[in-house]
C-alpha cells in the first residue's frame, strides 16, 4: 500500500498542464486544510461561549456540517496527483514498462468513467437543493439556524470535476509512455517500493526538531 | 440471475479491481455502481430500452452518497485528530517526552528502552500515526540506546512496535471511522480503546525489562534523577496529557454530571492546545501552510475511502449480500469462538498486504455483521451470547481486537511500513534486522488479543463503567 507518489516534469505541453493544474489543486487543498483548522477555532469559541460566557454558538452543529464538504472533497485532484489514495501495489509493483502503464492506463481510464458520472449523479443531488424562486435560492437548509444547502453540495461536483480533468492529464501521461515505452513518465505518479515510501514518510517529519532545538 | 449471484460477481470484481491496482476508493465505489446498475436493470428484465432509466436510477442514488453521508458532525473528528497529528510534531513534543520519559522510568532495568516504549506510545497516541512517529523516534531514541550499548536490532525494534500503539489510545482516527462504518457510539469506542492501548504499553516495558533481567550486558539503568528534575521534565510533555486527557472529559465528567461536551469539541480543544504548543516553538506559516496541505491530503484520502464504500454499501443493501453473508457463518458446523479467530486470522494475512484503514472499510460492511450474528445478534444479553459480551459490547469489543490486529501487520514482513521506516532513517541497520528485533513484541501482541479475547471486561470495563454500554 502507497501513499506517496513523486511526479516528474519537463518542459512539454503536458507537464505545464500538468503543473498548471496542480496550482489550482493546492489551492483548493489548502481551502480544505483550512476548513479543519477553522473547525477547531469553531469548537474553541463554541465550549468557551458556552462555559465562560453562558452563550452558546448558534447554529454549530450546522457550521461544522458545512464545512466537512469542503475539508472532505476539495482536495480529492489534489490527493490524486500526489497519488495520495492508497491502492494495493503488491501486483502492479511487479510490472515493468508497457505492461505496467497499459495497467495503469485501464484503472484509471475506469476511475475516470466513474467520476463522470459521479459528477452527473452529485450534480443531481445539487439540483434538487437548488431553485431560483425559493428564500436563498433554496429548498433545504439547515436544521437549527436553517443555512442553505446547496452551496456546499454545488462543492463536490466541482470538486469531482477537477478531479476528472486531473484524471485525464494522467490518462494522457500513462498513453504517451505506452507509446514510447519510456521507463519514467511525466506528470504521472510513479509507484515507489516501501523502503522508498518510508524514507518519504520520514522526511515529512524530519528536521523540525533539529532546526528549533 | 438473483440478486445474490449479482452481488457475488459483483465483489468479485471489486477485488480484482483493487488486486490490479485501482485505488481502494475508487474501486469501491465503481464496483458500487455497477452493482446499482446491474440490479436495476434486471428489475426491469434486462429490457434495452430501460438500461437508460437503470443507469439514470443508479447514478443518482449513487450521487446522493457524497454529500450526505460526509456533512456529518460525528466524521469532523477526523479532521480534527488528524490536525493534531501534523501539529504535535512542531510542538516539540518528542525530545520533551523522551526525556520526561527518561528521568521517570530509566532507572528500570532496560531503563532506556522503557522510556522509548513510553514516550512512543504516547507522542504515537496523540500524532494518529504510527509510521511518522516511528520515524521520529528512530532519529531521537536510537543514538541514545546505541550510546549505552544496546542490541541495535533490538533499539530498532522497539522503535517500530511502540509506533503501533497509535491506534488505541485516544484520539484515534481508525477508531472513529470503526464507529462510524459500523454505526456504534464515537465516543464508547474511543474510551474502550484507552486500557487495551495502556495495556500494551505496559506488556511491552514488562517485555524490555524481563530480557534485560536475563540477557546480560542488555542496556543499562540510567538514573541519578532527582525528583526535581523529574517534575521539571512534566512541562514540555503536558500537551500530550492534556490531549488524552480532554478528549476523555468529553466524552465521560469525572466529577459528576453532563460530559463537559462532545469528543468534537474535545478533540478541537486538544488541537488548540497543541496548535498553541506549536506556535510557541517556533511555527510559522511555511510550517503551518505544510501542515494544513498534509492534512488535507490525509483527510481526504480517507473520506474517498468512506463515501467510495458507502456507495458500495448501498448496492450491498440492494443485494442483500451481509445478511446471506451473516447466515452462512452462524450455520458453519464449528463453535463461533473457532469461527471468530479464522476470521481474526484472515485479517492478520490481509494486513501483510494492504493498509490498515481500506482493509478495515473495505471488509466491515459484510464481515461485522457476521460477527454479531455469531454472538447471537444485536440484542443478546452477555450470559446467553456465544463470546460472553453483549450485543452493544460485542460491536465495540472487536472493534479494538480488529484495530489491534491490523496494528500488527505494521511490524510484520513483507510490508511491515514501521520496520521499513526505521530501517531507512538508519542506514546501519537493515530491515530484516529491525523485522527480527520487533519479533519479541510481535509475540507480546499476539498474547495481548489472545488476553483480549478470552476477558472481553478488559475493553469493556470503561464504557461500562462510565457509560453504561
């Protein structure tokens, strides 16, 4: 099992693509990073407001529910080109050159068919929350202090729309080394043995200590 | 075909999906659909003309899972845990602990091994990771255990199993996404984890001190502290306390009356605190900015993994595969206990090759409830269940042991990710040494969920006690 991935890049049309998109993806990854930290900030004003001051937050259940779309799903393209959702790469890990990205090519190709039509069927979801006649363009809202609901389920087909056109980039990646039969490709995440993985593991961690003491 | 033999081929299509490569996620959730489809359409005969309403049916029951299954108040604990792991390592919690961990417990035949085991578990404990945290220790606790002449594969060693203890003592994130699959209490779970989790700790530094007893030239005692020096190395190690400490108030008052809150706002008070920690030693926003991608990245990966199987469960549901799944195994001619420890086993050979959190998802929609049909369903009273727990115990009695489990494969060859994180932050030693220097611990284990099995009061004793579970 993997989690961490690296990406190579050159000067193509397809690795500016490539780094082009990530811009975006570590935007919106920060969005969702920012999101959990607002939810502790939320829940210290929350305990606080209510122990110290007698005055609870209104509506807090309903602010942590918006939020967890966007810490849940925004980074999803993100996690994608890090090649951060785990996988089992007992198999794949084996194999070499074409045969290796003709597999790659075929998984992701069925991944990409899927998030089409989650896009269709999260869009559908969105639909029926959404309307121009209602209060705040809104069907449904929140149970306590009645937030729409709609702009947090408009999230995740966005987001699953990033996420397709990162799929893409990488469907691109995996067809140009099958037809050059090249051993390290751009803009795709490479799979790396669990020695590899570890060391990566570590770096994240390393240094803080050392630097601060 | 029925809609059994569809939900058969189904799995079986998901496996190979997942054998091949695609990620868990992704396979769950596309196995999902297919499944949504499939039986839709053959509702309606396989008629051509009405493929086009079953994927439109399908697609849209499957687009609902997203959304409603993640806006929920009891996952921001996820988050949440997981920010207080990427933020516990600019605190300057480890080398604090190490050495609050040393002054306490190093006089202790083994003593600095002791200490390793200690301040392991509980920086492990409250960073959620168990790989990072070995990684950590290896850089800070090694040298020292090098220093006084321990067996490098054994200082290795104990680095890589004490990182494993990560995933019972509060917070723990594997333990909340347990609960939330599986739809127990949060919070019964998480104060369940707490003896389990001490447990190990404490069979692991009985371990160290028993070979030191025996094994001549282990290590040396390290002491000469004064009770002034130990009380000063409190301080730098009290957020870790605290941590643990808040997050079980939340859940459970000690003093009498309502909990002080939710474990949300205790696992967010925790977070502040350690965020707080963190600022005061130095981060800054490159840090910061670092440590809020990780944990988007992190956070994500798991909640692709819950709304990816959600969808696969809400075809499960279609096919009705748990409950001819739960039929089969409590008609098998063998006692459940015999039953419950093949299942138990599957899962250790399952861990060697996959991640602790997919496998659990992946497998808990079918397998859990099979288990609580083989201790004589939800409802069972203690005396007359087949393991000797009640329906409510049962359902957070193996969720420790499973959690348990799957910790074990950390330490375990081919893909043992703790030994392998030691062995690359020291060049000097090689995996196979670190594998065969956890080996002593990967025994200890082994006989602490043989513990846990056979006195089930273990796990049970705080949610009983406090709760009322």
């Amino acid at each position: 099992m993997s989690g961490h991935s690296n990406v190579l890049e050159d000067g193509s049309l397809l690795s500016r693509l490539d780094r082009g998109l990530f811009k975006l993806e570590t935007i919106l990854a920060l969005v969702g990073g920012l999101a959990a930290f607002s939810l502790m900030l939320l829940a210290v004003v929350s305990v606080s407001g209510r122990n110290l001051f007698n005055q609870p937050l209104p509506g807090y259940i309903d602010w942590i529910e918006q939020a967890m779309p966007l810490i849940a799903f925004v980074g999803v393209s993100y996690t994608q080109r890090l090649g951060g959702h785990i996988r089992m790469d007992i198999l794949v890990g084996r194999l070499r050159g074409r045969t290796l990205w003709i597999t790659e090519f075929t998984t992701t190709f069925l991944m990409l068919i899927l998030m089409i039509l989650l896009v269709w069927g999260t869009w559908a979801h969105f639909q029926r929350a959404f309307d121009f006649g209602s209060p705040n363009w809104s069907r449904d809202s929140s149970l306590d202090i009645g937030l729409p609901l709609w702009p947090m389920k408009l999230v995740v087909p966005i987001a699953f729309g990033v996420l397709c056109l990162r799929m893409a980039l990488q469907l691109w990646g995996y067809g140009r080394a099958i037809v050059s039969g090249d051993t390290s490709p751009i803009a795709v995440p490479l799979i790396e043995d669990a020695a590899t993985t570890a060391a990566n593991e570590a770096a994240t961690v390393s240094g803080f200590d050392e630097e601060t003491k | 075909m029925d809609s059994i033999e569809i939900g058969l081929v189904v799995v079986g299509i998901m496996l190979f999906m997942v054998l091949i490569g695609m990620r868990v996620a992704f396979a769950a959730a596309l196995a999902g659909m297919l499944g949504l489809i499939w039986i839709f359409w053959a509702k309606k005969g396989y008629d051509p003309t009405e493929f086009i309403w079953a994927l439109t049916v399908a697609v849209k029951t499957a687009g609902q899972v997203p959304h409603s299954k993640i806006a929920s108040q009891a996952l921001s604990l996820i988050p949440t845990f997981i920010l207080i792991g990427y933020l516990a390592y600019y605190a300057g919690l480890t080398k604090a602990l190490f050495e609050a961990a040393k002054r306490w417990v190093g006089w202790m035949p083994g003593g600095l091994a002791v200490s390793t085991v200690f301040a392991t578990a509980g920086f492990a404990a409250v960073s959620g990771a168990s790989v990072a945290t070995s990684a950590v220790f290896a850089r800070i606790a090694i040298p020292e255990m090098l220093k006084e002449g321990y067996d490098k594969r054994f200082a290795a060693g104990v680095v890589a199993a004490a990182g494993t203890l990560a995933s019972l003592i509060p917070p723990s994130a594997i333990l909340v996404i347990y609960a939330i699959i599986v739809e127990q209490d949060v919070g019964a779970l998480l104060l369940a984890g707490f003896i389990p989790g001490a447990f190990s700790a404490v069979i692991y530094a009985a371990l160290v001190i028993g070979l030191a007893m025996t094994i001549k030239g282990f290590g040396p005692p390290v002491g000469g502290f004064t009770w002034k020096q130990r009380f000063a190395s409190l301080p730098g190690a009290f957020p870790i306390f605290f941590v643990v400490a808040i997050i079980i108030f939340f859940i459970y008052n000690p003093f009498g009356g309502d909990a002080w809150g939710t474990p949300t706002e205790g696992g967010a008070l925790g977070a502040f605190v350690v965020f707080l920690m963190a600022l005061y030693r130095g981060m800054r926003w490159p840090q910061l900015k670092g440590a809020l991608l990780e944990t988007a990245k992190l956070t994500v990966m798991i909640f692709s993994i819950i709304w990816g199987v959600l969808i696969f469960v809400r075809f499960l549901g279609f096919a009705d595969l748990p409950g001819v799944f739960s039929d089969w195994i409590t008609g098998l001619d063998q006692s459940p206990m015999l039953t419950l420890i093949f299942i138990l086993l599957a899962y250790a050979v399952l861990g060697m090759f996959m991640d602790a959190i997919g496998m659990l998802l992946l497998t808990l929609p079918v397998v859990y409830p099979a288990v609580i049909a083989l201790n004589g369903g939800e409802m069972v009273t203690a005396a007359d269940s087949a393991f000797g727990v009640s329906g409510a115990g049962c359902a957070i009695w193996f969720g420790i042991i499973v959690v348990k489990m799957a910790e074990l494969a950390l330490i375990t060859p081919p893909i043992g990710l703790n030994c392998f994180v030691v062995a690359g932050v020291r060049p000097d030693i090689s995996v196979q040494e670190v594998f065969r220097g956890a080996s002593p611990f990967f025994v200890a284990d082994a006989l602490t969920i043989a513990g846990l099995i056979a006195f089930p009061s273990i796990v049970l004793y705080l949610p009983n006690l406090l709760l009322g579970v």
